[in-house]
C-alpha cells in the first residue's frame, strides 16, 4: 500500500538493521487518516468473508483493531498480557516471547469472547518473528473458531514469519512488507505487493 | 447516557461494592455500537473547543480514544506504562498507582507528541480513584498543552475523583455515574446526568 510505504519512508526511523521506529504515526501517536486507510483495506480485502470478530492483542494493536471494527461493524475483542483481579479463570492462554521487552509473556482471551461459529480476523500492527500472531492463532483455534485471515500493518519480510504462515495455508494481508533495512544509509527496501 | 447505563444494568457484573466487570462489552471484548455512541456523545460535547489531540493510556483507554480522535479527525497519543527499548529518552513522565495490578507505574509520553499549541482531550474507560486521569493531565501540563477536558465512559461516583477534579475546574464529561453498587442485591444506582 503505497500510502503506507510514504509515511514509512517519509516518518519511520531506521534504528537498526531489523528495528523500524514508526511511534510517531502508528505507535504511540496515531494518525488517524493513516489509520482509515489501513482499516478500509481490510475492509476491502475481507468484506466477503463474514468476519464476526476482529482479534488482536494490547497495547499496539488496539488502535488499527478498533477502526477495522468499526467498518466491519463487529466485536473487537483483544488479548490480555496480564491477568487482572477482575478477570475470570475460564480463560484461553497461549505462550508469547516478546522481542521488544525480551520477556515471556501469557496472553489470555477470556472464553466467553470467542467461540466456534466465530470467523475472525487477526489484526496487528508488526509482524516479524510472529510471536503474537502465533500466540492468537493458537487461541483462536483453541476456541474452535476459523482464523479467516490476519491484517498486519508492516510485515518485516526478511524475518520469515509472514511466508511461514501463508505457506501454511493462512491469508495474512500485510500491507507493507519490508525486505531490507540497512542501520547505516538508511534504506528501506520494500516487496512488490 | 442512557444507553451506556443499559449496556452496564445488562451486561456488567457488580463484583464487589466498588468493582464493576465491563469485560464483554468496553475491556477485553468491545461493542464497536456502543463505541461509536460514546465518541459521538463526546464529539459533541467538545467539538466546539478547538481539539488538536486525544490522549489516553494504554491499554484499556485505546478502544474509546481511537474511535474519538476518529471523530475528530485529529491525532491519538496514548501514554505508555512500560519503557520498550526501541523508545527515545526525551519523555514527559508521571506516576501512576494501578488499582486493578496494586502496582506504581510510571508513564510516559515521548515529548514530541504533546506541545504548547495542543488542546488536549483526555479519554478512558473508567474513573474512580482518579490516578490514570491525574497523571495524563500532569503529562499535558509537563508539555504546556491545555487540557480542553476529560471524557470518561463510566465514572464510580461514590469514589469521589471525579468530584474533586471538576471542583478544580476541569471539564469532565463522563457518561454514566456510579453513586452506588451493592455486591449482595447487585443493585447500581446512577447519579442523574
């Protein structure tokens, strides 16, 4: 999505050869006619599907799930990183290592938010190792619900992740790949979509 | 508002006298209907006012801020309870204590987000003992910005924090006011708004 790539070239930091800074439009501040444009592709990629639930995970999915949520006029339901008091124990749990913080994470949907006639729509910001879409995946399908497909906003192609999942079968819908930075000119390379 | 108190006499769970569980419809699993009542409710109770940014605090505040800054077509900044490591240092930061973790947080908004020329409204799901609110507002001030108002979906009345922020001069429009909740009847008693 060309738009997508301009604000990345235009907005996103080059950290490192596998780091991408994009807090100031899509993480942390949010733009939110980006953040349209993102919702309605999904929307335009999936409309036919019978989407009954967008899936995603706190905190930096929230944002782009909630607006995809509304054009599809459904349930936003996210995962949990941390058990509250006031949660209940009839939870679905998946295990997720987080590059970021460098910590293990549980992740918990509460089972009353999803169920087999469910056909969702995974919804994040990043895909790079696949940790957190892995980790809902799998709680998706322990909840005996068909993952439809995943909408990711920037996919780090040369992190694999992404071709590990559509070769097994998923339609993930990423909508800048990324296939080279370099820390030192600050290039970014992006895959033809 | 009405439908709010419907959605809480419905689908919320009185678990004590001062907890209330919103998880199937505002926490965890969102009602993207009752959503868009609330943004529009705040949209136009502040539309008038010149509002250049949202700000709330991840994560359970993000839901009900994106759909608003979407109604203002302006920016969303969320304030974060953890440092990740790809963050700058040149933060605006506050403390916050969590009620529902029993655990101090420092939050932080990187100060590029926030400036002198930003009227800020501040959006999250609940108010009780007013810390989150509290430290958003210091995090605006830090920056200079004005706090144009704070637009809350379910105030606990009987907690007092919203009380004392409006006799300080602030304009907090929350949606529905809890003056009393009962953990034996499950009785909730609004405050007429």
């Amino acid at each position: 999505m060309k738009e997508l790539e301009n604000y990345i070239l235009k907005y996103g930091k080059v950290l490192s050869n596998d780091i991408l800074k994009v807090d100031s439009f899509l993480n942390q501040q949010i733009d939110i006619n980006l953040l349209e444009l993102l919702a309605s592709k999904w929307y335009q990629e999936f409309k036919d599907k019978n989407i009954t639930k967008i899936l995603t995970i706190e905190a930096s999915g929230i944002a782009l799930a909630t607006l995809t949520a509304y054009k599809f006029n459904v349930h936003l339901v996210f995962a949990k990183k941390s058990k509250s008091s006031n949660m209940s124990d009839n939870l679905y749990k998946a295990k997720v290592f987080s590059y970021t913080h460098h910590i293990n994470n549980e992740i918990y949907v509460d089972k009353a938010y999803l169920n087999e006639f469910d056909n969702v729509l995974i919804i994040d910001d990043f895909l790079a190792n696949g940790e957190a879409v892995t980790g809902l995946i799998n709680l998706t399908r322990q909840a005996n619900a068909k993952v439809v497909g995943v909408g990711i906003a920037i996919e780090k192609g040369f992190q694999k992740a992404g071709d590990i999942l559509r070769n097994k079968g998923l339609n993930v819908k990423s909508l800048a790949i990324i296939d080279k930075m370099d820390e030192i000119t600050k290039e970014i390379v992006f895959r033809e979509l």
